[in-house]
C-alpha cells in the first residue's frame, strides 16, 4: 500500500501537524494557492511534492508550478492535480477537456477551501480543503490517499484538533 498526503490552500502557512498527518508518505500533492515557496521547503521535509499553481500563487517561484499535472501512484493510478474543478459533477472547461484527455482515476482541486471526497462518474474527487488560516466556518483540514491493489482509499483529516481527527471518508476500486 502507498500512502499520499494532499493538501491544498495554505496561502503561506505551513501548519506543524501536517508533519504529523503525513508521517510515511511517500508523495504530498498540493493543489494550489500554496502562497509562498516556503510552505514547499516544508513540505519537500516530509516527502517529494508535486504541486500546481492557484490562482493566488505569484512571483518567479510561482510561475515555475504548472496549472494541471498528471502523477502516477500506486504504480498505475493516474491523479489529475489543478487547482480550480468547479465541481465534480460539472467541472470547469480545462478540466472537462483533462478529464478526456487524461483520464484520471482520482483528481485532487483545492480552491474551495471546503474538503470534500466525492466518487462520480467513475473517479474519486479528492478537495482536501484549506490547510492555511481559517475562513468563514470551513473546516481547516488535510487529506491522505491510501493506494492498494483493489482500491483507493481517501481520508480527510482535521486540522483544528491535534488529534487530528478523520471527518470523512470515500473509497474507489481500481
């Protein structure tokens, strides 16, 4: 089994208990709105990170990011990475146009700040929600993907309690 940390929206804040969260992964993927490159630098301490940029990541560091990417994990479980999804049910032109092209098992978004884990039409939408300061009454939350032969699992994660609680759970068979 692989495990993958996702995480998106820290808008410049490295939260401390993602070092927890994410303890033997082996892969983070960050879905944009990252804020500064510091929060890489923390990140890359744990485990390679694969990110995207959001649509508040600026500056030379930022224009390095891609806006989508395709990473492979459990040996052959492709996961699209943007930012911005819509929703999974209607999902933006880019990403409708991805989601042919690529054909994706999982997509991780950020954006919303609100976590979610949807199965539809066959994939496992993953929103791990915002990590950085909090807004409004959304959760500030993480998630973790646990890759196996049968299935993919994705769990979401509290990031307002040490105890990091799970707050939700979907499950997708290969």
């Amino acid at each position: 089994m692989e495990r993958i940390g996702v995480v998106s929206d820290t808008h410049g804040l490295f939260d401390e208990k993602l070092a927890r969260l994410f303890e033997g992964v082996s892969l983070i993927l960050h879905g944009g709105d990252i804020g500064e490159p510091g929060v890489l630098t923390r990140l890359t301490e744990i485990a390679p990170v694969r990110a995207v940029a959001g649509n508040n990541d600026t500056g030379p560091w930022a224009r390095e990011l891609p806006a989508a990417r395709v990473e492979r994990v459990g040996g052959s479980v492709p996961v699209l990475v943007v930012h911005d999804l819509g929703k999974p049910a209607a999902p933006t032109v880019k990403v409708q146009f991805l989601l042919s092209a690529e054909d994706p098992r999982v997509v991780v978004s950020g954006h919303s700040h609100k976590g979610e884990l949807v199965v539809h039409d066959g994939r496992l939408f993953v929103n791990p929600g915002g990590a950085g300061k909090k807004r409004f009454k959304l959760l500030r939350s993480a998630a973790v993907l646990e890759v196996s032969k049968g299935e993919v699992v994705a769990r979401l994660f509290s990031l307002e309690d040490d105890a990091l609680p799970q707050v939700a759970e979907a499950r997708l068979a290969r």
